[in-house]
C-alpha cells in the first residue's frame, strides 16, 4: 500500500509530468529500445514512428497519477490494459524494465527538480501499478489456458480461407496447424498476430477483432489496409497480409482476449453502432446474437461509400432473413453508382438523432466500435439523450503501455 506521503508526492508532481510528458516518454522509448532491443519485435513501430506511443503513454502516466488517491476509478481501463498486455504475451520481467528506464527518464527531463523523494515515491507508484497488472495478466492467462482448445502463448494457425470484403479490408479464416480444439470467444474479442516484417527486420504484433461468430474450428479476422500519406507510411502488417499472405500459409496467433463483448445471454434489445472497420466486431456480435432467436438487433453503420463498405451484402441478406433485425446504413461520400435504399439508407455522417425512432429501446444495450472522434460523438449523442452510461460500451484500439 502506499504511503499517504507518497500520494501527495505523485499528485503534486503529476501537472509537472504532463508539462514535459512527451519529452519524458521520447526520452524513454529512446533509452528503453537502445538498451533492449529486443523489446521492437513488441512494440507497434509504426505508432513509435507517429508519435502515437509515446502520446498514449504519457496519457496514461498523467492519468494513473490523477486518480492514485482511489485507482479503482481506472478498474476498467485497467483491465482493457491487462487483457491487451496477455494478448501480446507480455511478461512480470518486462515490468522492471520498463520501470527502471521510466524513472530514469523522467530524471533526465527534470534535472535537479526530479529529487530523490520525487524519484522514490513514482517508483513506488509504478511498482503497485505494476503489481495490480502482472496479478490480473496471470489470471488471464491462466483462463485462456485452461479452456477446452485454449492455449498460452503463441499458436501457429494455417489461412484456410482468404477474402476481400471490399477495397481495403480482407478477410482471413484461420485454423490451427496442429488440427487441435479450438477454444471459443466472447463475440467482440479479437486475437492478436504475430508475423515477421522483413522490411523491418522485425517480427511485429497487431490485434484484430475476431469477426465471425465462435464455431470451434477455426476464427476470421477482417484486416483493413492502413495507407499513408506516402508509401512509406502504409501499414506494415496490413500491407503484408493483404499483398503477400495467403490461403496455406502459417500465422501465429495469441488466444482471444478483451473486455469489449456483448452478453449473450441476455433478451434485451442491442444496438450495434460502427464506423469504417469497427464493423469487425459488430458482425461477431450479430451473428452469435442471431443464434439465439427473438431477441432484437439493430445495426447503424457508417462508411464512405459502397466502395469501402465491408460484408453489406452479408448485413442485406441477413436484415431479409430476420424480421427482428434492422440495418441502417450511412455513407458520407457516395458514389454515382450508390443507390439509397438499396446500398445506404442515409447520406452524410452517422447522425443518431436523424434515426433515433429506431435506436431508441427500453432496456436496451449500446455498442460502439470505430474511430475516437466517432466513438465520442455517438457516446454523447445517447448519453444526451438519456441513455445510462452503464448501457453505453465502447472499443478502443491504439496505442498502450507495452504495444499495439
């Protein structure tokens, strides 16, 4: 347990970190990578290239510090930490690591100001931190493990099946190469892959939702390819399983984690609300949901037209086959060929208030997965509308303490 002392250390220093948070986690990432090298085949490199690691860390420095009077306000983007942290397999060890170049970073941005006092009382706070992830990574681990056709660790799986979905996304079924079990998912979870990167030298991790409903045999992601500004800045993995990994190669996957997924054991109505990509989850969700009969579903999605629009003819046909399903479709740039009413209900941006007849149940439960712009305006769309915040669930994928 902390010291009170030890509080009022991290709370008063915290707006000094955040004022040179950036510098702290560049000098870091830095200092952590030069010494470890090793640890790039973890990290996302193309996030450590943007900036976007050393950001999300920051944040999530600042954040821990805000609330170390009572962390148990975080429970819950601790536990999406911890779930990414199995997925990607990281381990106690690394937790000294990352620490000890974390300090010694801060001390380096801060000169004279970082006190010994300054320096002990974040090295303890990182520690409990430390503790509370390490204890719940092992008791996730230990679950996937122990599941019917689970595992720990790394699992090679064979492409049995490769689709394109629409211009950018492509699907891939994958089986496991030892013909074993395979363990089932709560709809909404995702893997995560590992694959060699020769570009880099580097193997490299990425999660992607889980996108059909469980079945025992096999699992299927839908990847999106990540294009730059330049060619340069195009998605390593992404571009590598779109251009180069097909039907019969070999991928290692991690067994499937998170804490974004839908009850399906519940009858109250679901509201599935998506953006770009983050259909992926939503299609696992609804169609483990539509196993279960009666119970009401509907999907408001968003895309720039037709063009990118993934599985829409399977979303058509489903909404004809299941009168107790309804798909709502927006594309903010359609093209001359789009046709409303057939390929989109509605032009322009998702826009909730414009379908709210239709979202709006009694009793019923909201999932959002997509960009963070998009996420945040559908969570105060409903929340504005009166929906409890209990009843809102959302997805985040980005950056973290060790990957993605």
């Amino acid at each position: 347990m902390l010291t009170q002392e030890t509080k009022d250390i991290v709370k008063a220093t915290a707006p000094v970190l955040a004022a040179h948070g950036v510098d702290i986690i560049r000098h870091f990432y830095r200092s952590l990578l030069s010494a470890h090298p090793e640890l790039k085949n973890v990290f996302n490199m193309r996030h450590q290239e943007r900036g976007e690691q050393q950001e999300a860390l920051a944040r999530a420095v600042y954040a821990y510090a805000a609330n170390i009077e009572d962390p148990s306000s975080l429970a819950a983007v601790l536990e999406g930490i911890a779930n990414k942290h199995a997925s990607l397999d990281v381990r106690p060890e690394q937790y000294p690591i990352v620490g000890e170049h974390l300090l010694a970073s801060i001390k380096a941005v801060l000169g004279v100001a970082a006190t010994d006092a300054i320096i002990g009382a974040w090295a303890q706070a990182y520690g409990e931190l430390a503790d509370i992830l390490i204890a719940r990574e092992r008791t996730l681990r230990a679950q996937r493990g122990e599941v019917s056709g689970g595992w720990v660790g790394w699992r090679d799986f064979i492409v049995t099946a490769k689709q394109a979905e629409s211009e950018v996304i492509t699907s891939f079924v994958l089986d496991p190469a030892d013909g074993g079990a395979l363990a089932d998912f709560e709809p909404g979870q995702y893997i995560s892959l590992r694959i060699a990167v020769p570009r880099l030298g580097l193997q490299q991790i990425r999660q992607y939702s889980l996108s059909d409903a469980p079945n025992g045999r096999s699992y299927r992601i839908s990847v999106k390819r990540e294009e730059g500004a330049v060619p340069e800045e195009k998605g390593y993995v992404s571009t590598l399983l779109h251009d180069e990994v097909g039907v019969g190669d070999r991928l290692q996957l991690a067994p499937p984690y998170g804490n974004f997924f839908i009850d399906v054991n519940a009858s109250t109505p679901v509201v599935l609300i998506s953006g770009g990509v983050g259909l992926t989850p939503m299609i696992s969700m609804l169609n483990r949901v539509l196993q279960s009969p009666g119970r009401e579903i509907v999907f408001v999605h968003g895309a720039r037209n037709s063009g990118v629009h993934a599985m829409k003819d399977h979303l058509r046909a489903t909404a004809a086959r299941h009168p107790n399903f309804k798909v709502i479709i927006f594309y903010d740039q359609p093209l001359p060929r789009d046709q409303a009413g057939r390929d989109f209900d509605y032009a322009g941006m998702v826009d909730l208030d414009t379908v709210a007849d239709a979202i709006l149940r009694p009793d019923a439960d909201y999932y959002i997965c997509g960009p963070i712009p998009f996420m945040r305006k559908q969570h105060d769309a409903l929340t504005a509308r009166g929906i409890p915040e209990t009843r809102v669930h959302y997805e985040v994928f980005g950056p973290d303490l060790f990957a993605q």
